[in-house]
C-alpha cells in the first residue's frame, strides 16, 4: 500500500514562510513526477508546482519567484519552499506523485496566510 503524507501546513502571516514536505511510503519501485497541487474555498484544485523525475520543474505564474519545489529521491520526498506569502496563498494544499505508474495524491495541508 502505498501511501503520501503531507506535512508542514498552518497559520503565517502575509510575507512570511513555510516548507511543505511530502513523504511517499510502501512498496514503491520508481517515481515519476511529483507535484503540489492546491485549492482555496470555492475554487478549483490547481497546480502549485511540478517536479519531473530528472528535476526539471514548472511553477504556476502566481508563485513564480516565490515557490520552490524540491525532492530527495533516497527519501521519497517532495518539498515546497513557500516564501513571501500572500492571503490569496490560503488553500489546502495537496501533495501529488506518479508510483509505480500510479497517480497518487495525499490529503492534504491547510495553509493560511492571515495577519
């Protein structure tokens, strides 16, 4: 059973930082690309940012230069380096990964942007 836990969400005010992680379990032979997604109350789910398994990466326009994605692959995870927060950043955010040509995703963590 494989599984992906996200971990690092909660309250920040406008302009600071938090690291998201993302750590993949179980019988995993090769992962793909990784992502963050996210979705705000009443909107859809969104791509954050992408990570392919060679390292190249991709960034929604509304995070560029502010977001950066990461992985360590001996640790089967994924990072989110989130800088310069914004209350429009507010959202669950959701951990994706190809496993083993599978999609998964995890539940999720909250993160809010709020003074």
């Amino acid at each position: 059973q494989v599984q992906l836990v996200e971990s690092g969400g909660g309250l920040v005010q406008p302009g600071g930082s938090l690291r998201l992680s993302c750590a993949a379990s179980g019988s995993i032979f090769r992962i793909n690309d990784m992502g963050w997604y996210r979705q705000a109350p009443g909107k859809e789910r969104e791509l954050v940012a992408h990570i392919s398994s060679g390292g190249r990466t991709n960034y929604a326009d509304s995070v560029k230069g502010r977001f950066t994605i990461s992985r360590d692959n001996a640790k089967n995870t994924v990072y989110l380096q989130m800088n310069s927060l914004k209350p429009e950043d507010t959202a669950v955010y959701y951990c994706n990964a190809q496993i083993n040509f599978i999609d998964y995703w995890g539940k999720g963590t909250l993160v809010t942007v709020s003074s």
